[in-house]
C-alpha cells in the first residue's frame, strides 16, 4: 500500500474511531431516532443529486438502508442513550464481524473454520467479562441494544455480499435514503412531538457539529475513502484495519469523555481484541505454519540423499 493510501487508510479509522465521541456528543442535545433521522438527511441530500444510484434491486437497496443504516443506528443510539460508554460500545460493536461470520454460513453456505470459532469463542468470552461489570459505567441494557446494533450490521454485509460489486459509496448514499422516514416515525412515537420541537428550536452548536461529523466525515468521507481503498487493493489488506477502531474509540473516550474501564472490563477488552485477530489473521498463521513444516519436512528427506551421495564420494 503506498503512503498516500496508508495515509487515507489512517484518516478512515481516526473518523470512525472517534464516531463514538461525537455520538455521545450529539446525543446530549438530540434524542436518539431524531439524531439518526437527521444524521441520515444530512447525508442522503443533497449527494444524491451527484453520485449515480448503484445497479442494485430496489429491493436489496431498501434491505440494506433498513439494515445497516437505520436498524444499527436505531439501536446504537439507543444503547449509548441508555449508558452505553462510548469506548466500550466502538469495542462490543466489532462482534458484527461474528455475526457476519454465522449468517454467512447459515444463509449462503460459507464454511466457518475452526481459527473462525476459536476467534469467537475468545471474543465472546470476553464480551462475558464486560457483561458481568455492569453498573454505573454501563448497563446490560446498553450492552444488549449494542449487540442487537452489531446484528443489524452483519444483516447489512450480507445483503452487500448479495448484491455482489458495487460503488460503495453510492451504496451508503442511496442507502440513507432509506432510513430517515422510519427513523422520523420512531421519533414522534417514542420521543413526542414537544421533544422534538424542543430539541431543534434549541439546537446547540455542539449538536449541529456532532450532525456535520456524522453525516460528512463519518458517512461520506469514510466511506468514500474506504471504497477507493478497495477497489484498489484486496479486501484481505483493507478490512484488518477496521481492529484499529476500537482502539481509537477506547482511546478517545477516555481522553475526552474521562471514560475508564475496569480491572474486569480490560480483560474482556482483551478478550475481544484478541478473538478480532484471530479471525482476521488465523487462517494466515495456520497457512504460514503449513508451509514451514512442509519445507522442514521436503529439507529432512532431502537429508539421506545427501548422505548417500556423499558416502558414494
């Protein structure tokens, strides 16, 4: 990968990394289906009228808008608004990466190898660690909204394996296309009109920085950068830094929010990390592996020949 596109790469993961300050900014001035209604206006208009709409089924479009645009946010949002810290939400929503991993296999027939179970059963124990310190840094509410979040999001990688190659980013723009009227619904059903009223007549600036974060720099920025990397590189050298995520949300969130983990909670963090590793890079030690003792076994049998045709000398 040359420098300039390390760089981007870079750029990707600090915005999406600090997505989950900025969220829990923009929570204490919006409520959340509001904040996911106007985050996905913002972003849906006016790129629209500039980025041609992908050849994809309507259908599979309105899937993918109600999946991983409105279905993750929705719960998202509702997690950190029901005290899931920031750090800990960017960590427990990487398990999309397992829940990814499982429908594949069950939907469209992926095989699942065994460094892809170790990985989940490691992360799975540690997201255990994390559930059992629930408190007043978090709440198992929050945990488990996180995850359904985490769900929706693997629901949206497999409608994108469905659909096959496509321009991500017209993807993700004419996806948030979709998202706004439901999230609008569930807002004036589960928020109020008055809320609402509320909210937007005394929008603050922090507020509208936190809609211009999310709706440009996450949303477009990201994943425009993100789609240019792909379709320049292969996705086995590009996703593996989506781990460093995580590290930029935990690491934010305790420099700017004055979030900290417990003894616990570390370890589980740990736990969750590792599992990420081993089923990004499982496969390539094992190959690795594979390869050494198949050399070393081709070097020992090459051994007695060198012997005989040294003793015929």
């Amino acid at each position: 990968m040359s420098p300039a596109d390390l760089g981007r790469a870079l750029i990707v993961i600090l915005l999406w990394g600090l997505n989950f300050v900025v969220i829990k900014i923009g929570l204490d001035g919006l409520p959340p289906m509001l904040l996911g209604a106007t985050r996905f206006t913002l972003a849906a208009i006016p790129a629209v009228f500039f980025i041609r709409r992908p050849k994809v089924p309507l259908r599979w479009l309105l899937a993918y808008g109600m999946t991983i645009s409105f279905g993750q946010f929705a719960f998202l949002f509702s997690a950190m608004d029901n005290g899931m810290p920031a750090g800990l939400a960017s960590l427990a929503l990487q398990s999309q990466a397992f829940f990814t991993l499982l429908l594949a296999a069950a939907l469209i027939g992926e095989k699942v190898r065994a460094h892809n179970l170790i990985g989940l059963l490691v992360a799975a124990a540690g997201l255990l660690f994390i559930g059992l310190h629930s408190g007043t840094s978090m709440t198992l509410t929050g945990l488990a909204l996180t995850l359904c979040a985490a769900l929706m999001w693997a629901c949206g990688n497999i409608i994108t394996k469905r659909v096959g190659q496509v321009d991500l980013t017209a993807l993700v723009v004419w996806g948030s296309l979709v998202p706004p009227l439901p999230f609008f619904a569930m807002s004036l059903w589960l928020e109020g009109p008055e809320r609402i009223s509320q909210a937007l007549t005394h929008i603050s600036g922090s507020s509208i920085f936190a809609l211009i974060y999310l709706a440009f720099g996450a949303t477009l920025l990201g994943y425009g950068l993100w789609s240019r990397l792909l379709s320049r590189y292969p996705a086995g050298q590009v996703a593996p830094f989506s781990m460093l995520v995580p590290v930029i949300g935990l690491s934010s969130a305790a420099l700017l929010l004055g979030e900290s983990l417990s003894a616990l909670q570390l370890v589980g963090t740990a736990l969750v990390m590792g599992g990420l590793v081993i089923n990004v890079f499982g496969g390539r030690l094992r190959r690795g592996s594979a390869q050494v003792l198949a050399t070393a076994s081709v070097s020992d049998s090459s051994q007695p020949m060198i012997r005989s045709a040294s003793a015929r000398d």
